[in-house]
C-alpha cells in the first residue's frame, strides 16, 4: 500500500475515532438526564432513578409502612434493583445506538 492510502487510512480512522467518541459522549449527557422508575410490591413501593444511578424519589404506601414496616424495606431494596436494572438497560440500549451497533465492551476505544 503507498504511504499516502496508509495516511489516508489513518486519518479516517482518526475521523470515526472523533465521531464514535462524540457520540457515546451524547449518548451519556442523555442518559444522565433520563429517569426510569423501579417498582415493587405491586406498586406499593417505587423509586425513580437517573441515569447516573441516583434515586430522585421514593414513594412508600403509607399503609404498608404503618402495618408490615420490615415488608417495605424488602421491598425498598427489590424497588432500587428493579431501578439499577432499568438504567442498565437503558444505558446497553442508548450505547449501542451510539456505537452504530457495534458491541464494544466497556472502555474499549477505537480503532485499536
């Protein structure tokens, strides 16, 4: 290969590189902002969460409180589980929107 396709290459890479970068960048400023809400109980128990796993809100039937106070812990934990689980989630899907679908694992940059 001549040296000016090999530069050529490599300038291009770079350019995906930036890209790629730019919007995995994007695609984490979104996720940070995006709430998810993880239920238990039958809905006596949620907490909304962001995308940067901090709960926001906590919402607790007060009958639940009042008659089984050690039910609403366990469902408290189960509540903030089921949040974490959907910010992954979330946070897979918006990644692989950013990478065009590639499966990179965490860390990786590109191109090598």
């Amino acid at each position: 290969m001549m040296r000016g396709q090999m530069a050529q290459l490599m300038q291009q890479a770079q350019k995906m590189q930036e890209q790629l970068q730019k919007g995995m960048k994007e695609a984490q400023e979104a996720l940070a902002q995006t709430e998810v809400e993880g239920q238990a109980g039958g809905n006596l128990v949620s907490v909304v969460m962001n995308g940067r796993h901090e709960a926001r809100r906590v919402r607790i039937d007060r009958d639940l409180l009042k008659d089984d106070p050690e039910m609403a812990e366990d469902l408290l934990v189960a509540a903030i589980n089921d949040a974490v689980n959907k910010v992954a989630e979330v946070s897979q899907s918006r990644m692989k929107e950013a990478t065009g679908g590639m499966n990179l694992p965490p860390g990786m940059n590109l191109p090598f």
